[in-house]
C-alpha cells in the first residue's frame, strides 16, 4: 500500500479506486439480473464461525486495500474497506494522527470493524467504531452506486453498520481522526470482582483524564481493571514496556503478573502502538489454550520460539482449518452495569474458565439492528448510556451437541439480563428467536428500499449452521472416516497449523 502524497497521485489513486468499483457493480448487477445470491468475499475474516464461499458466487473485494487520502487539517481518513487495523494506524500515526476507536487485532479491516459492530478500551468515550465513520460508499445489490452518511440517506447509513454486509457491499469509508501521542501511560487497579470492576469502571469513566478504560477478571473475586491515558513522553520513573515483540511479554499474562504481585495502581508507560495492538500476540488469552492442546509449557522461551504462530492471523488461520472453531466457545455481549455481577456468576458456572474481558461502551445513537434501542437504555437499567461488554473466549465440550447447549444458555441468559450479542462471533439462535430480539420489521423494509431482498440476511450471514457439526457438510463413509481421524488428537491441531504456515487460500472452496 503506498499512500498518494498529493493531489494528482490522489486523482490517479481515485481514478484505480472507480475502475475498480465499476467492475463490482457490474458484477454485482450480473447476480441481481440472474436473480441469484452472492457472498462478499474480502479474502480473510476475523471470526470464529465456519466460513466458506463458492467461487462462482462472490463478489471479490480483496483488492480495495487502500487508504486514498489522509487529511491532516480536517482530520479524516478516506479508505477503502480491506484496509487492516494496522495499516491504517501506521499511515495516520505518520501523519499525527490515529482512529479514536481501534480494534485490537492488525488484520480487523475497516469495513470490517464497521459492518460488525466492533468496540474497544476507548469506546467508552467514543462509541462503536462505527459511530466513528462519516460516510461511506456502498453498491446496492441492483448494482447501483451510492453514497451515504448522517445527512444523506442516513437511515441506509446507519443500517448498514453492523448488518454484516447484507444491504450491499461497501466500497469506501471515511474515518474521523483524532490527535495521536506517542505513549499511553497504563494504571492497573486490582479489584476483588465483578461488582468491584463495575463499581471501578464506573469511577473512571465519569473521570476525564482516561483515554482507554478495561477489565480483565481472573476469577470470581479477582480482576484487574486497567485504564491508561495518552502522553507526549515517559514519566519520569515509569518502565516503558512494549508488547509486539516476541520477547516481550503477552499482555494478559503481564496483568496477571501484577495482579499475583499485589501491586495496587501500579503503572507504565507503552508506546501507542504496542498498546493498540497489545492482544495481537496471543490473541488475548487464546493462545494459552492452543499452548494447553499441544501440552507445551507457556513461558517466556516457548513464547519466543513460537511467537510467529501465535498471531492473530495466523491463528485465525488454523483454527479455521483445524475445525477447532467448534469447540471453543466465543462471545462477546454487553450488559447494563447492574447485570454484570450476576452474569458473571452464572459464567462461573456454567463454563468455569477464566480470564473474563470486560470493557465498557458508550451507547451513541443507534444500535445495530437495535434502531430503537438508545430509548431503552435507561429502561433497562443501563446508566447514562453505558454497557459494559463481557468477552468469553475459552475451550468448550468437545462433544458438539453439549458445546451447543453451553452457548445457547448462554444466549437464554443474555435476553433474561437484556444484553445485547455482538454478531461476529457464534450465533446459535434459531431464525424465530433471533427476529425476536431484532427489529424485523425495520430491517426488512429497508433491505425492501436498497433492492437488498436477494441478498442473504444478516441471520443467514451470522448463524451458526449445527447441520456441520464435527463432521463436515458430507454423510459419506469416506468423509465420515476422515472426519474421525482428524478428531484424533493432535491431528487437527496439527493441520491446522500446517495449514496456515503455507500460507494458502482458507476460505474459498476448492
């Protein structure tokens, strides 16, 4: 990616972008002649759920993969939607600039963090990362181009995120940008657990100084609630601590460190983008689960020795190849603050595996597929516009049908505490259940205005489909046979990894 450094390299950069758009509606009006469904296929994917997609039945947007201009005086950023976390804040940060909100993973793209609803230690200032776009482009599924933001064909603009690309295939987006710093100087606050974090959070977020505000609870009665704040340079005393390079420490288990050390408010100093990106290694706490399969020690040499598998793209990768993805349990879902504690506790129970990622969301004018939603916000419980996420991410039975029952207990549990499920992670709801909980109505009149009826649904796009199973999608002797061999241990694990050590294509089928 080289970015345009002037007016007319920006013209010629405009020029590719149309070309390129052009040739996407044309293919996209082809399916919408022939009345036939497609996928959006970005060449890579940050979710859990089993993907895969026809070649014949895609529109490739693989290559929309620039960021066309940065403008330093009005602070915005015009890019396309596979443009990766990290390419976009190692092109604004050149710049003195950076995203208010950035997922933690380098390869979440852009129009990714936007169609799925992503949020991020600074959402409790800022919103969604999507309440940080301004406008975007976007083929309707007729094959018409249209533009669309707060003030021209809004309800189109705010439906489209988090809608997982089902009202059409966005194609460019432009980002608000705010001051970057070189540092963000961490305090970590030990607490004694659920209701100490909300009670912790809930004092941070009303003071002004935070920039980024999260948990990470270790147990029922142990967490750690870390809030860090954006500075020009290290404070005098304070260790400057990265966490990108394979000798440096996962951040998770640094935390814990200084959790089992007693260090209250202890602090440091991170350069901004070693904390931007901080659970790239790892991916959280993924990783120490992928340690646990293979019955390797987790430690700092085992941790340099395999660091290259233990990024998140990588991982990504063989998890998806390996088949693992249905024995781990993955959800993200935000609560009002009064239903944390009892939500954790259940937690406790019923999956019993820590750590726990908490992080608070400011709630900043609609939801996805929860248009209604910023009018119950106080009705529900939730405080001055505030939910609080709760991540669960950890191992699950390896019997399927009990490893299903786990995740749909907990979605039961998420409705009886009015929580609201982040859809890019694993979604088990049957079709009726889900319309329940989403605007229908809404949803279907505006898929039925953007001629986005031949489209697959948002629940078609974000169920998950239990007829896979373990055992694939043939009932044949041989496959049957086969799938039982990879369910030897390690034999999917291995493949996995192998897998994504060469590299190769894992999303389209062959």
């Amino acid at each position: 990616m080289i970015l345009p450094v002037n007016d007319v390299e920006f013209g010629k950069a405009r020029n590719q972008h149309a070309k390129l758009v052009t040739e996407i509606a044309m293919r996209v009006r082809d399916f919408y002649d022939r009345k036939e469904t497609f996928r959006i296929y970005h060449g890579s994917t940050n979710s859990t759920r089993i993907i895969s997609w026809q070649r014949d039945r895609i529109v490739d947007t693989s290559d929309l993969t620039r960021i066309l201009k940065i403008d330093q005086d009005k602070k915005v950023a015009l890019v396309e939607p596979n443009v990766s976390m990290e390419s976009l804040v190692d092109a604004t940060l050149a710049h003195g600039l950076m995203p208010p909100v950035v997922m933690e993973f380098p390869s979440i793209t852009v129009g990714g963090g936007f169609a799925g609803t992503a949020g991020e230690s600074s959402s409790f200032r800022h919103g969604f990362f999507d309440n940080t776009i301004n406008s975007i482009e976007i083929v309707l599924a007729n094959g018409e181009i249209v533009h669309a933001s707060q003030d021209e064909r809004r309800d189109l603009f705010r439906g489209a995120a988090g809608s997982f690309g089902s009202l059409g295939v966005i194609t460019l987006l432009e980002i608000t940008l705010i001051e970057a710093k070189p540092y963000v100087e961490l305090t970590y606050s030990i607490v004694g657990g659920a209701a100490e974090s909300v009670c912790k959070i809930e004092e941070l977020t009303k003071a002004t100084e935070a920039d980024y505000i999260e948990g990470i609870l270790f147990g029922v009665d142990q967490g750690v609630i870390i809030s860090g704040r954006l500075v020009e340079d290290v404070t005098d005393g304070l260790r400057c601590q990265r966490y990108t390079r394979a000798i440096d420490p996962w951040f998770y288990t640094r935390t814990e460190e200084i959790l089992k050390r007693g260090q209250a408010d202890f602090q440091e100093s991170v350069p901004v983008r070693d904390y931007l990106f901080r659970y790239d290694r790892g991916a959280f706490w993924a990783g120490a689960f992928a340690f646990k399969y293979f019955m390797t020690p987790l430690n700092s040499i085992t941790r340099w020795a395999l660091d290259h598998y233990m990024h998140t793209s990588v991982m990504y990768h063989a998890l998806h190849k390996s088949g693992l993805a249905r024995q781990y349990i993955v959800q993200d879902i935000g609560f009002p603050y009064s239903k944390i504690a009892e939500f954790v506790k259940f937690l406790d129970h019923t999956c019993g595996f820590y750590p726990l990622w908490l992080c608070p969301l400011r709630i900043v004018g609609e939801v996805a597929l929860h248009p209604q939603f910023p009018m119950n916000v106080e009705k529900e419980g939730a405080k001055e516009g505030m939910m609080l996420n709760v991540g669960i991410w950890g191992p699950g039975s390896s019997k399927y049908d009990r490893f299903v029952a786990v995740n749909r207990d907990i979605e039961r549990k998420t409705r009886e505490l009015s929580g609201v499920k982040c859809l890019y992670a694993q979604a088990y709801y049957t079709e009726d259940e889900f319309w329940s909980i989403y605007d229908r109505e809404w949803y279907d009149a505006l898929r039925a205005k953007y001629s986005a009826t031949s489209l697959p649904s948002v629940f078609e796009k974000v169920r998950v489909d239990l007829n896979l199973g373990l055992g694939g999608t043939e009932n044949t002797w041989s496959s049957r046979a086969y799938s039982r061999f990879k369910e030897i241990w390690p034999i999917r694990g291995v493949y996995g990894v192998l897998h994504a050590t060469k590299g190769s294509e894992y999303l389209l089928v062959k």
